[in-house]
C-alpha cells in the first residue's frame, strides 16, 4: 500500500498485516494487524515515526523511495515490529538520527546492534524543531514496555501514541470507521497487552489529557480522528467498576467437569447472572483474555490430573494473574479420581489477583445430587456479592 496523506505534511506510512495470526509466539491475531510508520515533513527537516516489521521492510523501503531527506526516526518503542527496519533506514539515510529516550536507546542497541553514535536522546517534554512544525516527546511508560513514549505534532493536533490506543486489526480503513469491529479489536489489545498496567495507564491518560488532540495515530490498527472514543474506551477499561458477569475457564477429560460447568452456567443465569465458559482445549485465549476486562468472578473448573489441576486450567490461572484484570471474586470446582490438590495449586497460581474467594465445590469422579446442590448454593454466593456491589 502506498503512502496515504493524513493532514498536510503528515503521512501514514507502514504494512497492512492481513494474513499474521500469532504475535510474540503467543497473541492471537484474528483479524492480522498492521505496522504504522508515520512521514512528517516540516520546512527544513524530515521525520519518520516509527518504521514496520522486519518481516515487511520491503513495503516500507517502497514507499521511501522517493523520499530524498530524512533527517530523523523517532522510535516510540524498541520492539521489533515499529524498530526492526531500523538499520535498512539508517542504511539508506546516513546522516539520519534515531531520536528516543535513554531507556530506549540503550535498549535498541541490545535488540538491533545499532551503534551508538547515531543516536539523540530527549527527554520527557523536550521538543524537536523541522522548521514551521514541532515534535513534543511525552514519556508514556509501561504502554507496554518501560520506555515507551508518545509524540505530540502541536500544529497539527496529532498525537502519536505507538501501542498506547492501538488495536490488532488488518483493514483499509485509514481511520476507525467501523467503530464496534474497531472497539473488540482495541478492547482485545488491552485486555492481551495493557491490562497488567492499569495504574501506569491511569498516569498517562491524565498526562495526555490537557493536550489539543484532533487526531490519535497509534502503531497498530487505524487512527482516530475522533480521539474521545478510544480514550473514553480506555477509561472504561481501566476505571470502570466489573460487571455482574463469570468466566469460567475450564477443562474437562471424561465429562464429570463438563457437567458441573454446565450446572453452574445455567444456576447462574437463573439468578441474573451473566456467564461465559471458556472450554480451554478449544479456545481463544485472546478472546478469554478480553471477557477478564469485565468479570467480576472468576470459576476456575478442572479434572485432576497427577494430582493437579489440568495443565491448560493451570496455564489459565498463569495469564490471569499476569494480566491483572480487576475481578472481585474467585472460585475452583472440579472432579478427581482417588486424590489430589487443585484447588491449592490453581489458589497459587493467582497471587496477583486481589479476591475474595468461594467455597470450592469437587467430586469424586461424577457429580453427584450434593454436588449439584453445592453448585447451587455457590450460585447463590456470586449472585449475593455482585449484588452487594450494585453490579450491572
């Protein structure tokens, strides 16, 4: 694709990743991605923000080609996909300077062997002239890497946030037309990457906030020209209290778990409850990842397997506390054959969550009418404390 004008003088640049379904060997793409670059060309000097990744340097070198100046690249973040065309642009502009912060200088020079001379560091609101236009750099970290930052265009109104608002979504579209197919793919970004930095993003979304914005051009995904959409999704996603809403991520080997899940689920649907199980050998886990943004309670349901919960349950209480998300509440149900420990070894797994736990529910081998009944009553507690804390 070619280079595509934003405003005068600004331009998006970068690859459409239509046919990408696996990112970092672990996030799920299921509508691709893409890898925005943006040209900014002031009256004396000439900016490239960001550049693609390594997999598509080519495109970026195409749409280069006619470029004849290119006095700095602006890398927002060291990781691979906005710095891995770093060195062919180096190449190609030799007198071309990398403009980051310090934390990201010392780290594309580990990443990509980038000597160190061609680097210029700024700091936290320092502002770079290309003659009538200026770039403002704002320290934005842990979105999502300690030394991520944002650059403001004044003249223009943009702000460039690299991942800050970003969304994993291959499409046409310059801008976020489409806003509810560009909201799941934005909410599913957060919940994968930015959820584990709630707090920090509460920092940056209030440093943000006094700027004029026209237009937010983040790294992946679309741009947004009405900036007040994301950041209002945003402030959902992190300030808004969980919704009256379980997800159950569960496995289950030989039908006992798989009974007890569906007991569950309609128990808790009887009660006003909203549900959603997540049967693990089948499922997206970015999409499990994107339903913890609103859950207030977890269930965590599992066979026993040498004396332990199910590797797949296990690896689903790893994410869980490693993403953060704000649930209030959490639970373990399973079944077993002569002996084991799941509830202890999945209890451990979520350190970082700060709930409130049930009273587990586990059977020997198939459940039972008691089982059914204890089912009920762990119904009864969820739809109790949901309701205590008025949620919707």
């Amino acid at each position: 694709m070619k280079a595509r004008k934003i405003v005068d003088n600004v331009y998006w640049m970068g690859a459409i990743d239509w046919n990408r379904r696996l990112f970092d060997s672990l996030v799920p793409l299921p509508d691709g991605t893409s890898y925005n670059a943006y040209l900014v060309k002031g009256s004396e000097k000439t900016a490239l923000l960001d550049t693609v990744d390594p997999t598509m340097v080519d495109v970026l070198m195409e749409q280069l080609k006619d470029v004849s100046q290119l006095d700095y690249v602006v890398a927002h973040h060291a990781e691979q996909d906005h710095s891995g065309a770093l060195p062919e642009v180096l190449q190609k502009y030799p007198n071309a300077k990398i403009v980051t912060n310090a934390k990201a200088r010392d780290m594309l020079i580990d990443l990509l062997l980038l000597p160190e001379d061609r680097f210029q560091v700024v700091g936290d609101g320092e502002v770079l002239s290309l003659g009538d236009l200026h770039l403002q750099f704002i320290l934005t970290p842990w979105v999502h890497w300690p030394e991520t930052m944002s650059t403001y265009l004044p003249e223009r109104k943009i702000l460039f946030t690299c991942d800050f608002f970003g969304s994993h979504l291959a499409t046409s579209d310059l801008y976020a037309v489409d806003q509810a197919r560009v909201y799941e793919a934005a909410k599913l970004y957060y919940a994968e990457i930015m959820m584990p930095y709630a707090k920090q993003i509460t920092k940056d979304l209030d440093k943000i906030s006094g700027l004029d914005v026209d237009i937010i051009a983040p790294s992946h995904g679309p741009i947004y020209d009405n900036p007040q959409f994301i950041v209002d999704a945003y402030r959902e996603w992190v300030h808004g209290a969980p919704k009256n809403y379980v997800v159950i991520p569960y496995v289950s080997m030989h039908g006992s778990v798989d009974k007890m899940v569906s007991h569950l689920v309609a128990a808790l649907a009887e009660r006003g409850v909203r549900v959603q199980q997540y049967e693990l050998t089948v499922t997206d886990i970015g999409k499990l990842a994107m339903s913890l943004v609103d859950a207030a309670t977890i269930i965590f349901a599992t066979p026993t397997v040498l004396a332990g919960p199910h590797p797949l349950v296990a690896y689903a209480g790893v994410l869980t506390n490693a993403l953060r998300p704000k649930a209030k509440f959490a639970g373990v149900i399973g079944s077993y054959g002569w002996s084991g420990r799941p509830i202890e070894q999945v209890s451990s797994l979520i350190p970082s969550l700060k709930v409130e736990t049930f009273e587990p529910v586990l059977c020997k081998g198939h459940p039972r009418q008691e089982h059914f009944e204890a089912l009920d009553r762990l119904a009864d507690a969820i739809a109790a404390k949901h309701q205590e804390l008025g949620l919707e």
